[in-house]
C-alpha cells in the first residue's frame, strides 16, 4: 500500500516572503512583536486626537513666534531708513555751512570800531530770497548767519591752568546762536554784541540742552529762483518730512593770542558746529521741541 503524498508550504525563495502568521494558539509572543503589532494598528487606524491636539500646539506656537517678530523687524528697519535719511541731511547741511564760510563771509565795522563776521547760508529750507547784492543783505532773514565773536573787553581771562582760562572764555563771554534765527531782535541788528545769547533759553546754560524753537524745512521749495537746492533728491515726498536747525558757538579750541602763558585771548577763528535733524518737528508754546533723530558735531575755521 502506498504512502500519502507529503505537502511542503512554498519557500520564500521562490515565492517571496509569506505574508506574517500568528504564532500557533498558545505560543507566547515576543515583546518586540507585541510592539510592532501595535504600530501596524496605529498605522492602519491613522492619528489619534492627542497627536493631533499636540501638533496643532506646537504649530501655533511656532507661528505666533514668526508673527511677534515682524512689528520688531518693521520698526528696526523703519529705524534704519530714518536714521540713513538724516545722515544725508545732516552731511549736506554741514557742508553748505562750510561752503558758505569759503565763499559767501562777509566783515562789517560797526560804528564803535568792532568786526563783526556772517555767511550767507544756502540749502533747501531757506525761505528768503538770497539779494545778488551783498549790501541788500538782511541781519533779519533766515540765510543771514551771524558768528559769535568776543568783544574787545572780553578778551584777557585768567586762571591756574589753560583749562580753566578756556572755559572761562567759553562761560563768561560766549555766546551761543541757534538758526534759524526766533528772537524778536534778530541777530541782533547785524551786531553778534547785541544779539541774544541762545544758550539760555532752556533755561540752563549750556550747549547741549539748547531749545530749538523753529527749523529748515525741507521740500517746502523745489524750485527757488536763483537758486538750486542742494539737495538733489529732495524731491521725494519722504524727505520732505525732515527738518533741520543749527547752533554756532565759539570753540573751546580756538588759537590763543595773548602773549602771556598766564592768560587766555580767544583769536575768534574756530567755531563749533552743531546740526540737529528732526522729523516731524511740532512745537508749540506749552511744549518743548521734541528731540533731533540725528546730530552732527564740527569745527569750522574763518
């Protein structure tokens, strides 16, 4: 009698890998194949709500870390133009004071035998017709800049060191003039003697706490007659938000012209500079000038 036919399963070399089976009834399943079931399940059945709670908290998280970035980054380059804006401003402006001593200084004797010395300042902002006569030019408008000299009797001053004859000089006989020009008695008549000292009208008696009352605008006239503005790209509605003053003070490093160590006599050629740049500039007679974005501080010799 012959033996049954004897049934082998396919092998996996011939027929591929066996789709997996479970293990006989009984049989203890290993740890790592309970885990890798549970996977398979978790695949097949997709996200739970926690997963799902877990990165929309951490998606939003990072999203509203983008967002509060931008008003920051907004404001610093706003910052950066502005600032980049009244550099230009401030450097053409300080450059017209320095042309204007080279080719537009003018020395007047008074009547009393005094000098005394101012440019004609031209830059946008300038209102007044600059006269192409020098002897129609005007101590009372805006492109007239008079320059704080000493007087004769102010001259000697005394002290224990150089130090303190300068600042003595600078304290006692100084004066500081802030354009453009708000005082009722501009510039004084023509006279650096008899115009107002704007150091003091903040009340405090210092240099760097000056009260700007009125600017320069810019962009107010494109196009004055007779005169080209010097800034070029002026013409851009931006700019035109800007504004500019200037103080001129005598420098505490001017020559010194007494014969003697012992004294101080200022020789009134160095002069110090300091040009302020505003944006928005708004005043009025309860409030005080609001601070400049931008200064520039330089020496200007006759």
């Amino acid at each position: 009698m012959r033996a049954p036919p004897r049934f082998f399963p396919p092998s996996a070399a011939t027929h591929g890998p066996s789709a997996p089976t479970s293990p006989p009834c009984g049989e203890p399943r290993s740890l790592g194949r309970r885990f890798a079931d549970a996977a398979a399940r978790r695949r097949r059945g997709g996200f739970t709500l926690l997963e799902i709670l877990i990165a929309t908290a951490v998606l939003t998280i990072g999203l509203v870390s983008i967002v509060a970035i931008f008003p920051y980054a907004i404001s610093k380059g706003r910052q950066v133009i502005e600032l980049s804006n009244a550099v230009v401003i401030a450097e053409s402006v300080a450059e017209s004071i320095r042309e204007g001593l080279r080719n537009r200084k003018r020395f007047v004797v008074g009547s009393d035998g005094e000098t005394s010395i101012y440019f004609v300042f031209n830059h946008d902002g300038v209102k007044d017709p600059i006269p192409a006569n020098r002897a129609a030019e005007d101590p009372s408008r805006d492109y007239y800049i008079l320059l704080p000299t000493y007087g004769r009797s102010q001259l000697q001053f005394s002290g224990t060191t150089e130090e303190e004859r300068r600042f003595r000089a600078l304290e006692r006989a100084s004066k500081t003039f802030v354009y453009p020009e708000t005082d009722p008695n501009r510039n004084g008549g023509g006279d650096p003697r008899r115009a107002d000292d704007d150091s003091d009208d903040d009340g405090d008696d210092k240099f760097w706490t000056l009260r700007v009352e009125d600017v320069y605008r810019l962009g107010q006239e494109l196009s004055p007659a007779g005169r080209p503005p010097m800034l070029k790209d002026v013409q851009n509605e931006v700019l035109k938000q800007y504004s500019y003053a200037f103080a001129i003070t005598p420098s505490y490093f001017d020559a010194n012209l007494s014969p003697s160590r012992a004294s101080f006599q200022p020789g009134g050629l160095l002069f110090h500079v300091r040009v302020m740049i505003y944006r928005a500039f708004q005043i009025t007679e309860h409030t005080k000038a609001p601070e400049p974005i931008y200064e520039i501080d330089f020496e200007v010799a006759l």
